[in-house]
C-alpha cells in the first residue's frame, strides 16, 4: 500500500548487514553498535583500520557508510548533540537502544535523534511528562 515503510533491517553484524543488501536490496539498513564497547574504543581494531583518531563514534560511522547503511542505532550513553550531528552530515540517521529514561529521551529528541528503542513505552511521549 501507498505509504507504507520499508522495515529497518538492523544487526550488529556487518557479515548480516552485507549479506541483507544482497537478498533484499530494497530494505533500508542501519549498524547497531554500542560506542562503548571495546571494539570501538581507542586503540581498537575499527578504530585504527579507519584512522579517524579518538573519537569511536567516527569509526561507527565509517564503517556505516562503507556498509551502505541509513542509519545507525547506538547505545544512548554514546549519543550527544555533536555526534548526532556528525552523523546527519554523513547523511545517516540515528536512533538508540536501550532508551527508558523519558528525560533522556526528550533531550536527545532535541538534539535531533530520528529514534528511540525502548522497553518503557508507558514512559515515552507527551502523556509521560
């Protein structure tokens, strides 16, 4: 039907991410990735294949491009005004998981976060305030 969207074929894994780009093309993607996993902290492996310096979100980010995905989906304690930011300039929007805090929520939804997962929906929106 007119209207309806695409679902956001989301992983943590990059051999999903590739393989879904494959078999259904059409399907929007996003890379779930938590910033403060070690994986992507300093000195870490994405992080020093990319060369971006210190900052890991950086690294989700490229790695997210070179996938070929619209989005990103991060951990909430890794987000802030600056890197959500970064990524609309790369052309990628971002969402975070875990998100049950409405507070939280409200800011990151005014520094411009396309999207929350959560496990608190009674918490969430304006009836929660």
């Amino acid at each position: 039907p007119t209207g309806r969207v695409a679902p956001l074929l989301s992983s943590f894994s990059t051999e999903a991410l590739q393989e879904s780009a494959v078999v259904a093309p059409l399907f929007p993607r996003a890379l779930l990735a938590d910033v403060t996993a070690p994986r992507w902290v300093e000195g870490g492996g994405a992080q020093t294949q990319t060369g971006l310096g210190c900052d890991p979100f950086a690294a989700i980010l490229s790695q997210a491009t070179a996938l070929g995905t619209v989005a990103v989906v991060v951990q909430h304690r890794g987000l802030n005004a600056q890197r959500i930011a970064m990524a609309h300039a790369a052309g990628m929007r971002v969402l975070t998981y875990t998100l049950n805090d409405s507070l939280r929520a409200a800011d990151l939804l005014a520094a411009g976060l396309d999207g929350v997962i959560t496990d608190a929906v009674d918490r969430m929106g304006p009836a929660a305030g």
